[in-house]
C-alpha cells in the first residue's frame, strides 16, 4: 500500500486548504479528502485522477474530512466520478458530512431537513438527477427572452 498526499492552497491571501491521501491496494485506490471541497481543490482531484493506473478498477473517495462543500466543489466531485467512469472504474463516495449532504439535497430539489441525499442516492444517481433537471430546464428554457425556469 502506498499513500501520497497532495495539497491545493489558493485563493488571494486567505489560505485554502485541501488534501488528498491516496492509497493503492491491489486494484483498488482509496483517495481520502480533508479540507474544503471547492473551486480550488480541483487541481488535488484531477491529479487523483491523472495518476491512476490503467489496471485500478476502484476508486473510493472518503469524504469523512470534508466539512464544507460549495457548487464548485459538488462540480469537481461529479467531474471526478464522471471521468472515472469513462475509464471503467466503479466509483463509491463514503463518509459524507452533515453540510454537504444537506447542499446535495438542496441542488437535486429534496426537500426537508436532514435530507441524506449522500445516503439516498450513489453518486452516478445524484449526477444524472442534475444533468436530468439541467437538461429540463433547457427544454424550457426561452434563450430569445433570457428566461430560465426554476426547476
């Protein structure tokens, strides 16, 4: 088993911090994020992914150390798992965290608090429920009037 660990830090003078610790098993990779998952952990997520072997077949993101995730950061995680799956990969997303959970129920439109969108859903599901509403909200969409539903 070898780990690795890759940092992000952006963002002006506040400092952001995200790492990742990735560790292969056979031909499984555990990647473990700590830190903030947003527009500035993208470059840690896509060196995850860019460093995969042509033999992995899993990838498991533990996300028990991400407190906060923002859009961005949701768009980075579904890219991850969407590049992963044109590779072949079975992706699985463990740990979530209260706050990114309820951001995730928010986004896909399930109401209620404590909404467990991470628990309801597999990651693939939850990316196909938004590109499914990005997709309705096209159909409706009247570009010549600048109008955009509410989906």
């Amino acid at each position: 088993m070898v780990a690795r660990r890759l940092q992000c830090l952006r963002r002006g003078k506040e400092a952001v911090l995200i790492t990742t610790d990735v560790q292969h098993c056979g031909r499984s990779v555990l990647v473990s994020a700590n830190g903030q998952l947003d527009g500035n952990s993208g470059r840690a997520l896509e060196q995850v992914m860019d460093d995969l072997s042509a033999d992995v077949r899993v990838l498991m993101v533990d996300l028990h150390g991400v407190e906060h995730m923002d859009g961005e950061g949701l768009l980075q995680l579904l890219e991850l798992h969407r590049r992963a799956e044109c590779l072949g990969l079975r992706v699985l997303v463990v740990g979530w965290q209260p706050q990114p959970q309820r951001f995730m129920a928010e986004v896909a439109g399930i109401p209620g608090p404590g909404s467990a969108t991470g628990e309801r859903f597999a990651l693939v599901g939850f990316r196909r429920l938004i590109e499914q509403r990005a997709q309705a909200a096209r159909d409706l969409a009247d570009f010549n009037a600048s109008w955009l539903p509410r989906v």
